[in-house]
C-alpha cells in the first residue's frame, strides 16, 4: 500500500465525516421547500453552515457555499471586481501577489482578457513572501481588489496578511485571501483579520470534494458567476445539503485540536525535513524555514526532472508531488518557484511532501530512507536527457 505524503492536493475522508455524510445523503429534502422534509434539510445545511463559520472566526450569514476553492476564489476576484467598478469612478487595476495559485492567476486573467481589467503581480522574494514595499507602491485608489494566497500552496510559506490589508485598507481596497491551503493548518480568524474575502475547500480538511465556501464581510459586495434562484449570498443555486453537513463535521474537527495537530505535524514536517537534509545533501528547501505550514516539506533537487522523481517515487510506493495537483501532467516549470527567482532549470526539480494526521513517523523514515536512491536514479536520467539534446 502507497504512503500518502499529497494532503495538499486532498485529504482523505475521515470515519467521522464520511458517516455524516453517508447518513445526510439519505435525508430527501431541498432546504428552499417550505414543507417539513424541505425544513429539516434547510436545518442540517444551516447547522454546517455555523459550523463552517465557526471554524475560520465568521459569522454564519457571512459563509456561502459553493463547489470547491476554485469556485470560491473565481466568485470573490471577479465578484469584487464587478461590485468595485459598478460606479462612475472606475477601478481598473487588480494586485494580485506573484506566485498565487492558477485558480487566482486565471480568474484574474480573465477580468484582464475581457473586462479590461489592468492586472498586475507584486514581486515576492526568494522565500516565496510577498514584498510589501512594492504593495504599498502598487497601491492606490484606482485598485479593483488585492488578491493573495493565506500560505502558498507549493512552498508553504505564511503571508503577513495582517500588513497587506493594513496597507489596502488605506486606500479603502478590499482583500480576498486564498485560504485553500492553509485551512486546517494555522488558526484563521477572519473577522479579526479585516479581510473582506476569504476562500476555502472542504476536501483539503478531510472533507468531500466539490464542496468549498466564500466567506463575505457584511461589509463586502461580489456580483454573482450563478445567477437563479438567489439561495445564498452571492450564489443561486439549489444548495448540496450533504456536502455542507459533511463539510461542517470536517471543519468542526479541524480546529478542535489545532493546537495539538499543528504541533504534532511541525515535528514531523522538521524529522523530514533533516532526513532529506542528511540523506540527500544538495537538496534545497524552498518555501520559508520557519514562516511556512507545520505540514508542508518543498525541495528541489538540481539535475533531477520532478517528474522523473514522483514517478520513481510512486514505483517505489510513496505518493508525494512536483507541486499543485491543478497542474498536474504538464511538465513545465513552476511559476511558483520563477517567481521567487530560481532558473527554470533549478525549478523542474521539485518535490512536495504534505503531511496530516495520519503520516506516521515510520512513513516518514521510510520516505527518507528510499529517497538517495531515487534521486541517484532521476539524476542520471536528467543527465542522460541533457546528452540527447546537445546531440551528444
């Protein structure tokens, strides 16, 4: 059997939230019927959504559901877009930081490609943090939104969220956070991190997948993707009562050991991170050393390809990455990695370990001790590729 070390791609469901979920399929019901079944759907739905709520320091008429991070992320950038340009004093620009995962690229690429948008990304810096000097030099009263990820999903490094919406705030810019990542991870409070949007995904916490959450200041406005029945706020649509109870059972027990969990992870995340120091010691780890998610180990390894190594990884039974499962099958570079100013033939050899609750210590070791090998193997290989194309 295959040693998971990919939770930041998803995270299995857990015993606890897979019988919720079972048990909230079989209740028929659409939470908008105003008849008795319809109610108690509506009940269960609004019992997760409180719970979701609960977990990222939110109020419950502030959570909207949605399918997963992705469409968390599309509704927030162009919603706030829309909202922000709706008045005669257009705000064309949009900052989004280097490095943001596609979901936030693309949808902002989008607003650039066909509503005029001017978007522009503020440089980060070798650890993969934003620079908050070219932030406040980028801002003015003429941006839509700033846009960043809570923690990078590749690298795992922690952005100062509390300074980028200090720095927006004075020009009355809204912030939305792509809190994908690092949900489940780091403690978030929305409310006392005067965001006005915030993105998560249910799978990443031992949730189901195509289940996520916008949550929304009260003092935010997105104009919706989904127009119909205006169910939510923000989002019509008739509401996936199951997937939010399981959601909610999955959030609930995100935090209620966060402390401990988080802990725990950092002593695993740091036991493999010295191993591969140790057992492979050209390997570089990128991402922040202290600043980065307790689960979260980033490598490159020069003269390796990232996919000759997850793959020879795979054969060897570890299920590991090269870096965002969204870009999975497209040998290219990281843009994560050009961004923080490595060559693009430094970043082709990537590796990403994500760790959760149940990565043991034995699966870490086994991870380390298979690994020179490995390696040894994708160098050669990597090698043997430059040879062929010099024409050697």
């Amino acid at each position: 059997m295959a040693i998971y070390l990919d939770h930041a791609a998803t995270s299995p469901l857990t015993p606890e939230v897979l019988a919720a979920y079972v048990s909230a399929l079989g209740v028929v019901g659409n939470p908008s019927s105003i008849h008795s079944q319809g109610q108690n759907a509506k009940r269960m739905l609004e019992e997760a959504r409180e719970q979701v709520a609960a977990s990222l320091g939110a109020d419950s008429v502030e959570v909207t559901f949605t399918s997963g991070g992705t469409e968390s992320i599309n509704l927030a950038v162009k919603g706030l877009y829309w909202a922000r340009n709706k008045s005669p004093a257009l705000r064309p620009r949009v900052l989004i930081a280097a490095g943001e995962h596609h979901a936030t690229v693309d949808a902002a690429s989008w607003l650039g490609a066909f509503e005029g948008a001017i978007i522009e990304e503020v440089a980060i810096d070798e650890a993969g943090r934003i620079d908050l000097s070219a932030l406040e030099a980028a801002l003015a009263d003429d941006v839509a939104l700033v846009s960043i990820l809570w923690a990078n999903n590749e690298v795992g490094t922690i952005q100062p969220i509390a300074d980028v919406v200090a720095l927006a705030a004075a020009h009355g810019v809204p912030v939305h956070a792509d809190a994908v990542a690092a949900y489940g991870y780091i403690p978030l409070d929305f409310h006392a991190s005067g965001l006005a949007a915030l993105s998560v995904s249910a799978h990443k916490i031992g949730g189901p997948t195509g289940t996520g959450a916008l949550v929304l200041a009260r003092s935010a406005t997105v104009i919706p993707l989904i127009h119909g029945g205006n169910q939510q706020r923000g989002r019509s649509g008739t509401q996936d009562a199951a997937g939010a109870v399981a959601f909610g059972v999955a959030a609930s027990a995100a935090v209620r050991d966060l402390a401990a969990h988080s802990v725990a992870l950092q002593v695993l995340r740091d036991r493999l991170i010295a191993g591969v120091r140790e057992a492979v010691p050209q390997a570089i780890l990128r991402g922040d050393p202290v600043d980065r998610l307790p689960g979260n180990a980033h490598f490159t390894f020069a003269g390796c390809e990232g996919d000759s190594l997850l793959f020879l990884l795979d054969v060897a039974g570890f299920s590991v990455s090269t870096g965002s499962a969204c870009q999975a099958g497209v040998p290219e570079a990281s843009h994560v990695l050009l961004a923080m100013g490595l060559s693009e033939a430094d970043a082709r050899g990537a590796l990403r370990m994500t760790l959760n609750h149940t990565t043991t210590t034995d699966e870490v070791d086994a991870f380390i001790a298979a690994l020179p090998a490995v390696v040894s193997r994708a160098t050669a290989a990597g090698y043997a590729d430059r040879d062929v194309s010099r024409g050697a």
